[in-house]
C-alpha cells in the first residue's frame, strides 16, 4: 500500500514538473495584432502597417501603430518584432486592408499569408482603401479607440443591416478559385477625420479593375446576396422621393443555350415597407402604389442593367454568370465562355412588393 502511494506521488510530481516544461504565453506580454494594412511603396517594396492594444496598468489602453518596409509581409513582420518589445502575434486578427495602388497590382501574396496562418480565423475582414491604408490607421481621433475594431464592426453592421454583400476572407478566398465568378471587396475611404464605406471593389484574380459607388450598392446585392435589412431612396419621375425598408430579396437564374451560347434571364422579388414619401406639391397626396413599383422596378433593372454591361466592359464577373453557366451545361469550357461573356445576353425582371403605405407629406 505505501509502495503504490509512493508512486502515485511520484506520477503526480511528474506530471507536474512536466506542466512547468510547456511554454506558456502570457497575455501582458504580448503585441495582440488586431488590424494589418498594405500599401505599394515601391516597385518592389511594401509598406506594412500593424495596429495592436497597449494596456497599461490603471490607464486607458492606447492604439499602437507600427509600420515597415519589406518586399513580403514576413519580412515586414520580422522588421516590426525587432523593435517590439514584445513579439506581435496573430491570433485576435480582425481586419486586412490593402491599398488601392497595391491592389492594382494585385494582393494574392499578402491574403494566402493569412490564409496560411492558423491562428488567423477565416472570417477576418477584408476590404480595399480608396487610397493608402497606412494613413486611414493614423487617423488621430483612433489613437484611444481600436481603429481595427472600429472598421470591422462598422462593416459587419452595414453587411447585416445595409446595402453592402457580405465578404470576408473565407467568402473571398472562395470567390478566387471559383471557376466563373471574379472576387469583391468593400471599398472603404478616408475622409477627414471619419472613415465610411464608399462602394464596392471588383478584382479581377486578385488585381483591382473598376469599382462600384454606393448608390449602387443597392441593387449589387440584389444580384449577390440576400437582404433583410437595408434602407434605399428612389426619385421618381414628378420629382416624388421614396425610402423603401427592403424586408428581404431573392434572386433567381436561369440559363439556356441559344446557338450554342448561354443566354441569361434574372429574376430579382423585393419585399419592402414604404418608410417615406414626399412631393414637390406642397400637400398631401394620396399614394399610387401600382405606379411607384412600377416605376422602382424599371429603374432597377436599368441599374441592373447597367452594372452588368460596366462588368463586361471590365472583363469581370462578380455576379457569378460563368459559376451559374458551369452548373447548368455539361460541356462547359472555361476558355469558350471568356470569349462569349461579354456578348451573352443578360435579361434583368425586378419585381418589388410594397407591403404597407399610406399617405406622407
């Protein structure tokens, strides 16, 4: 009995001796990378810029922001650990940023590094600056609240309540090896001392081609995504200007084959409450319902219209007409459709239900 108690106390010691022997991290010692952002400094040369927390004891925690110059983001990571006092780490990873001139070039190097990560979760934000992301990170009124957090959270709000698609690094990754779809990011941009998000980045690959502004955000996701939530404002041909509160949208494709090439029909149903409606007459007036879906459809299916043919202009296929295309036709070839996109005939039907109205000034 004392034999076996002996030698529990001994597995026990070890086992404890043993705990002491794994590296452990201690929080307060470590540079918690929050947000990373890129910009083209050279021909060949990157600016990186990190932002992390600095926590000090009984003070308000502080926004540090550390920038560096290296042809790769490794090499930039190296530079700023070698004047950190404690090493940067990846794991609260929450925002990428990549700067227009940089992703012109094209941005896949710097997203596979975090793909390749594994302590960088696949639902960090991605977006491109309209301008440079080093700057938008310095902006002054952030040096107190966490810039990286401020941007992520102001993109997921307007994801889930807005006009804007949802994206993230998973949804773009995905996009880029689809066979048939080009990927797309928020579009983000300084201005003073605010940041808002001013319209959508089309790439081709991983190289920025042309971008969408946001009045056009609206029926961007209509073709992309599914709403729930999102406020939009018509002008109507007298003049007359609506809000409409989208409920929710669904869009379906179809696609046949007409001598050989495909040939596209969209249908876009929107459910939405009318939140305000107002006349240039100076009384009230009563509301023709019929009349303003009417008009709210025909104009988007010319936005719808016209986004398209600015895609085809652009060589990209954001919507995914290639993907939609692959799934319906056995014979499908990749090489075949880049030759036929840009002359495929795409029909647009929108059909927009107002489900409750009444009289407005």
């Amino acid at each position: 009995m004392v034999k076996r108690s002996s030698l529990g106390l001994l597995v026990v010691s070890l086992l404890l001796s043993g705990c002491s022997m794994i590296p452990t991290n201690i929080v307060n010692e470590l540079n918690m990378l929050q947000g990373v952002g890129y910009d083209l400094a050279g021909k060949k040369i990157i600016k990186g810029t990190f932002t992390y927390p600095a926590y000090k004891k009984d003070k308000t925690s502080t926004t540090v922001v550390k920038t560096s110059l290296g042809e790769t983001s490794k090499e930039i990571r190296i530079n700023i650990n070698s004047e950190s006092r404690y090493p940067v780490v990846s794991g609260q990873l929450r925002l990428a940023l990549y700067g227009k001139s940089l992703a012109k070039k094209g941005i896949y190097d710097m997203v596979d590094t975090l793909n390749r990560d594994p302590s960088i979760g696949s639902l960090v934000q991605v977006a491109i600056v309209d301008g440079d992301s080093n700057a938008l990170f310095k902006i002054g009124k952030f040096k107190t609240e966490n810039v990286s957090l401020y941007v992520q959270e102001m993109l997921d709000q307007i994801m889930k309540s807005g006009n804007l698609p949802r994206t993230d690094l998973q949804s773009f990754l995905f996009q880029l090896n689809q066979i048939g779809q080009d990927p797309y990011l928020p579009l983000i941009k300084q201005e003073k001392d605010n940041i808002k998000i001013s319209g959508i980045a089309i790439l081709r690959d991983d190289q920025l081609v042309t971008t969408l502004p946001f009045e056009d955000l609206f029926i961007f996701k209509c073709l992309v995504d599914k709403y729930k939530y999102g406020l939009h404002q018509f002008i109507l041909e007298n003049g007359e200007k609506l809000v409409l509160d989208n409920l929710n949208s669904k869009a379906n494709y179809q696609v046949k084959t007409v001598n050989g090439n495909p040939e596209f029909t969209i249908n876009i149903k929107v459910n939405s409450r009318l939140l305000e409606f107002t006349s240039p007459k100076k009384k009230r007036v009563p509301i023709d319902k019929k009349k303003i879906q009417n008009q709210v459809d025909k104009q988007l299916e010319k936005n719808a219209l016209k986004i398209i043919h600015q895609f085809k202009d652009n060589d990209v296929d954001p919507i995914g007409l290639g993907a939609i295309y692959k799934e319906h036709y056995r014979g499908f070839n990749e090489k075949h459709w880049k030759t036929v996109y840009p002359s495929a005939k795409v029909h647009v039907n929108v059909q927009v239900a107002i489900e409750q109205s009444g009289i407005i000034d």
